[in-house]
C-alpha cells in the first residue's frame, strides 16, 4: 500500500512540473504544447532537477544549444 501511495504521489510531483514548464513555455513561444512535447524536447535535455524550498528548479546542460 505504501509504495503505491509513493507512486502516485511522485506522478503527481512530475505531472505538476511538466503542468508547469508547459504554461511558461506557452507564454514565452505562444504556442500550445502537448504533455508528451514537453517531455520529448525539453525534459531529454536536462541535467539535473534540484528541489529546495518548494522550488523545483530545472538545470539544463550544454544539449539546450542544440
């Protein structure tokens, strides 16, 4: 039962960070982009996640220039 509970609780953590990073780059390019979009270009080229303060904080690498 618990893990269960750790899982859901972790889709919901990463679906609100997709959620997120998709109504910023939606106000910045002015497109709507898919859940699936977010995940395949912008998420595949991140270095690290760090969580501090109830701040998800997205780093990305040298990749991002490509």
């Amino acid at each position: 039962m618990a893990r269960n509970e750790v899982s859901l609780l972790l889709s919901v953590y990463v679906y609100q960070v997709l959620h997120g990073l998709r109504c910023l780059l939606e106000r910045q390019t002015r497109q709507g982009w898919s859940l699936s979009r977010i995940r395949e270009q912008v998420l595949k080229v991140a270095d690290t996640l760090s969580l501090h303060a109830q701040r998800i904080t997205v780093h990305l690498g040298d990749a991002v220039d490509k």
